[in-house]
C-alpha cells in the first residue's frame, strides 16, 4: 500500500484532493487491511459488496478471498484509479455510484447471498447500515469500519442504549472487533475508529415483524428517544396524541414499567410494542 508520500503521490497524479465533505480519510496500512478481511470471515465464495472503496485499500486485499467483489465509489476519479491499483483480478466490478441511491432506488438488488465489508464515510454511516440491515435482503454478515464511538454506541446495552443501538440490534448481532488508531489514515482525521462485525442479519430479530409492525415500531422510538431522558408514558402520550392514563395502562398490560426511560428497555420490549400496538396508535 505505501506510505503517506505514495498514497499523496497516487491520489495527486490523478488529480485528487481528499474532500472533507465527502468524508475522505483514505487508510493506508496493509496490517490494518488484512485484519479487516480476516474479521470478515469470507469464503472464496462470497460475493462482497465493498462500500466506498476509495483507491482500492481495502478492495485489494479482499480479491483473493472472495467470488466477486462489487466496489462502490462516488468519486468519479478514485473509481477510475481502483482498477490501475488492484491489477487484473478479474473478480472485482467497480461501480460509480451513490450507495444509498443505488440500495434504495431498487430494491431487488443484491437479491443472492452477500456480504458486506467497508470503511464508510462517517457522515453516511448510520443511513447506510439501516437500510442495509433493514432492507428485503440484507447482507449475511457486515463489517463495517466507524467511528470507535459511533462503533460503541452501535453495541451499547440496555441503559445506554440509542435510536441508533436499537436499530443496529434489532437487525444484527454486533461486535467490536479491533480498534484503528487514527494514524493508520490519510488525511489523518480528528478521531479514532473501529471495526464493528454485524453477524446474524438475515436471522435477526427484526425479521420476526411485518413490515406494518417495524414501521410502527420504529415511529415509537423515534418518539421516544426524542424525549430520553422523560419517563416511557409521558413521551409517548404527547407523541402519540393519547392520555397518559391509557399508555400507562397499555405499557402495565406489556408488562413494561410505563416509569422506564427508553435507553433502559430490553430489545425484547421494544418487540413487545411492536406486536402489541398502544391504545389508539394503529
């Protein structure tokens, strides 16, 4: 992989400036590369849908070891230099593209088994591994390289839990597998990062809800988590439009204490009121 000086030699010869707005902080470590690959436990396989491959970092290192490699880039002249930089694997297809457009514009792609591996830009990141997880057919395994916080936060337990944990659980069992200090990029950016394995998509338990029952399920921690520090019934009740003494009794019915606070309650519960909607919510 090079230095800094290569990688700012390569990027330069193509007439490339890393983009703040896109989140541009290229890695540059072949140590780190190849751990992520190993954390990503691929067969030869596996097709693996490798998200904002930059230069070719990572995608390099996963050719080897996987069937097919889908490398999907934004930047028009990073996706022109990944085929120069990975050789001739004839196993990698680049594609210029908005991940987002292209996982929402059409919902049937990426129908057969897949996996994901990818150090994503972090502006993007929580709206990319939502729809990923919570799309028709999401990915067998994905690991992903964040933030380190935005990767605890995605683990975080019962108590600490957020919009964004209970999103990422339901749709997966999530894991830290190693930190990435953050001198092993280019630019070097302002904080440190860590790969989070998500294992168990297609079995998670979101799978067990209708699309109706995510979609209510979702709205109530919005809801909720919009107040995290108030007390379960009394968000709810002035988010839902309904009288606290009736989503005090609904809550009791669930057996879920309507004194809780949001970060507090077990995925389980959440499942709960899901499946068993609030006086007057459908």
């Amino acid at each position: 992989m090079g230095t800094r000086q290569d990688i700012r030699a390569l990027l330069k010869a193509f007439g490339i400036t890393p983009r703040d707005t896109l989140g541009q902080h290229f890695l540059i470590s072949e140590e780190i590369a190849e751990a992520i690959v190993g954390d990503a436990q691929l067969a030869v396989a596996d097709t693996v849908l490798e998200i904002g491959a930059g230069y070719g970092a990572l995608t390099k290192h996963l050719a080897p070891h996987a069937r097919q490699v889908i490398a999907v880039e934004l930047d028009e002249k990073l996706a022109s230099i990944i085929r120069q930089y990975v050789g001739n694997a004839e196993n990698v297809s680049v594609v210029r593209q908005d991940i987002l457009r292209m996982l929402t514009a059409d919902p049937a792609v990426l129908r057969e088994p897949y996996h994901v591996v990818a150090n994503l830009p972090y502006q993007i990141t929580s709206r990319v591994v939502r729809e990923l997880l919570h799309r028709e057919h999401p990915p067998e395994r994905a690991t992903i390289m964040v933030q380190r916080e935005v990767a605890e936060r995605m683990c975080a337990p019962a108590g600490k839990r957020s919009l964004l944990s209970l999103s990422i659980q339901l749709g997966s069992t999530p894991t830290i597998t190693r930190a990435v200090p953050r001198h092993h990029f280019w630019p070097v950016p302002n904080v440190d990062s860590a790969v989070v394995l998500l294992a168990d998509c297609p079995g998670s338990q979101i799978r067990q809800l209708s699309a109706q029952r995510r979609e209510r399920l979702f709205q109530l921690a919005r809801i909720a988590f919009s107040g995290r520090r108030k007390q379960l019934k009394n968000t709810l009740a002035a988010g839902l439009t309904i009288p606290s003494t009736s989503i005090d009794a609904a809550l009791r019915s669930n057996g879920i204490d309507p004194k809780i606070r949001p970060q507090d309650l077990e995925l389980e519960e959440w499942l709960l009121l899901a499946n068993n909607p609030l006086e007057g919510g459908d």
